[in-house]
C-alpha cells in the first residue's frame, strides 16, 4: 500500500470473498486522512474480482484495445463515485432525485456490488494496465485523470456515508471503515 491507494483481496471466517480499499493521501493538494471501504464481493463478482489479482498473460496492445486505457477505467470510476454520492445526497433529503440517477439502482441494499462491480474493479483495471502500458503510463503522468476518482473516494463518499448512513460507517481515528452492520 502507498500513501495514495491500497488494496486487498481475501476471504472473511464465513469464506466471503472481501475487498478492502484505501485511498488517501498525505501529500499535496489531496492531502487527507485515508477512507478504508470493506466490501463483501457478490458471487456474480467473484471471477472477476479473482481475475485482477493474477498476472495477465494478454499482450498489452490487446489488453490496451480491450480497455480502452487507463484513463478510461478511471472515467468510468469516477462516473460511479459521482451517481454513489448524488444518490446519497437525494437519499438524505438534501436534493431531489436527478432524472439520469433513476435510471440505476443504488441503495444501500446494493452498495457493495455498485462499488465493487463500478468503481473497484474498473479503478483496478486501470492501475493494473498502467503498470504494463507505455502510452497510459504517460498520459497519466502528463495529465492526471485518477485525481477525480481519488477525491470522490476520499472527501465526497466518506462525508455523504457519515452523514447519511451512521450504520454504515464506523468512523475511526484514520478515516472511515464502511462495513454494514448485522
């Protein structure tokens, strides 16, 4: 784990497949105290999930046009993080509900497989194929596209959570530790 993003991958006692992941930073302008987001990975997720976690053996141009790079994962992160914290901010009576949010399901019933499904594996794949793509390599450091996925994951979800949902959150000394409770 580095200071800005972190994860892992196991099984809980109950052999759930789990994910945790923190995004944080103590350093420049996305300086804060790093957000901890346990997830229970839905069975439908669970080869996909495994799959992020193996070498891939895919040459990176048929990876690249599968993707369609890095920065694209991070967009369709960065998507989701944005419709999580709308639906959060209609869910706790400050906005209506936008008409585009309708169209999706997102409750706290389907939190985990959103954020799993939505944001994890897309921001995974993204970092993953980074680390073996030359051209997303350097688009990504000539012009960060992470840094909008990484402020949503670290200010705006965590507020909206402790704000709308305390049984969701269990704040603690470095951040927020969402788990839902029995």
């Amino acid at each position: 784990m580095n200071n800005y993003f972190g994860k892992k991958v196991d099984f809980d006692s109950n052999g759930n497949l789990q994910v945790l992941l923190t995004a944080g930073s103590d350093s420049g302008k996305l300086s804060c105290f790093p957000s901890v987001y346990h997830c229970i990975v839905d069975p439908k997720l669970k080869n996909s999930v495994l799959a992020i976690e193996t070498p891939s053996d895919i040459p990176v141009r048929d990876e690249h046009r599968h993707l369609n790079s890095s920065q694209f994962q991070f967009q369709k992160a960065g998507k989701w993080c944005s419709l999580i914290s709308q639906w959060m901010s209609w869910s706790s009576g400050e906005v209506q509900v936008p008409e585009d949010l309708r169209k999706y399901k997102v409750d706290k019933n389907n939190f985990d497989y959103l954020f799993v499904s939505k944001v994890f594996l897309p921001l995974w794949r993204g970092i993953k194929h980074g680390s073996r793509c030359a051209d997303c390599f350097y688009a990504e450091s000539l012009h960060s596209s992470i840094d909008g996925v990484m402020q949503g994951l670290t200010r705006v979800i965590p507020i909206k959570v402790d704000k709308t949902y305390t049984k969701l959150s269990k704040p603690t000394e470095t951040g927020s530790f969402f788990k839902k409770n029995p």
